[in-house]
C-alpha cells in the first residue's frame, strides 16, 4: 500500500499543525483535519478572506497563480510569495504561517 506523501505546515498563533497531503491546497486540508478556516466563499479563492503570511519555508509554496494574484493585489498587499490564499495554497515541504481565527471545529 503506498503511504500518502505529507508536508507539515504549522499555523501561528494558534499552534495547530497540520499534515497537508501532496497536490492539497491548505484550505482543503485544514478542513479535512476538522479545522475551522476563516472563509466566506467556501476555498473557491474570490473571498480572499482566507489569506495567510507566511512566515518560514516559501521556497516550498507553489507559485502564484493569476486568481490569487487578483486576490491578493486587491488585498493591497505585495505578490512577493509571503502574502497567500489558502485555498490556492499548495506545499512542497515544511512551511509556517501565520492566521488568526484557525481553530478545531466543535462536533455537533
């Protein structure tokens, strides 16, 4: 059986790690560990309220791409790789972000 390749991405401030599977966009993955992601459009990248910064390992983010550009010049924020949209987000290695309003979701 072959084992799922994973990169760890550890989000500030709330200390919550999360193992994101190969080719899985961070919004996605938090979701499917049963995490709570600040978001209004559902990871369909047009809200832009699930940005991150990242804070350490940017060289193993994807490149940006032209709707997360959009999104993050309409955030007024520089395309210098550190500012991202979770939901267009994928890793390659070990990355930290920062993101307030991350958190377990509550099982009804």
């Amino acid at each position: 059986m072959d084992e799922q390749v994973t990169h760890r991405v550890a989000v500030r401030p709330s200390g919550v790690e999360l193992e994101v599977l190969d080719g899985e966009d961070l919004f996605t993955a938090a979701r499917r560990l049963g995490y709570r992601w600040p978001t209004v459009c559902g990871g369909k990248g047009t809200c832009r309220t699930c940005f991150v910064q990242v804070e350490e390992g940017a060289e193993n983010c994807s490149p940006v791409g032209p709707l997360e550009r959009e999104g993050i010049e309409a955030l007024r924020k520089p395309v210098d790789g550190l500012t991202r949209l979770a939901c267009r987000l994928l890793v390659e290695g070990p990355v930290t972000v920062t993101k307030r309003g991350v958190r377990r979701r509550v099982q009804e």
